[in-house]
C-alpha cells in the first residue's frame, strides 16, 4: 500500500528519522498506532459524569447550565 503525504507529514517523517526512527515506515507504524490508542480512550473525567448520573446528581437544564458545565471543564 502507498500513502501519499502533504509536505509538513514529511517534514515531520523526517524530524522524527533524525530523531532515531529507523525508517519513515516505522514513524507511520508508531503514529497509527497511537492514533488507534487516542480513539478507543475514554474522554477525562468520563466515568466521573458517568457515576454523577448513575447517583441522580443532575443540574437543571438550560443553556446557561450547559455553557458553566462547559466552561468548568474546559
């Protein structure tokens, strides 16, 4: 399989060469596999809101609440 790269990926493939990496595949095995790890992370503090809920813990809901919840979390 070929992948074509935009110009700062291949700078960044070069950086990481420089850096140690044995070859440009092994930088794009490591970033695919990090990446795969980011996707199946669960988001901070998730199962906290998640043990809120389960205990009935609720704000009342308006979008001024929603903006705090963001902002406190932000």
């Amino acid at each position: 399989m070929k992948i074509e790269l935009t110009e700062p990926i291949e700078q960044f493939v070069r950086r990481q060469i420089v850096k140690g990496y044995a070859s440009p595949s092994e930088v794009a095995r490591q970033a695919f596999l990090r990446w795969m790890d980011e996707e199946n992370e669960v988001p901070p503090r998730a199962q906290e809101k998640l043990d809120q809920a389960a205990a009935g813990r609720f704000r009342k809901g308006s979008r001024a609440t929603v903006r705090k919840i963001i902002a406190a979390n932000a």
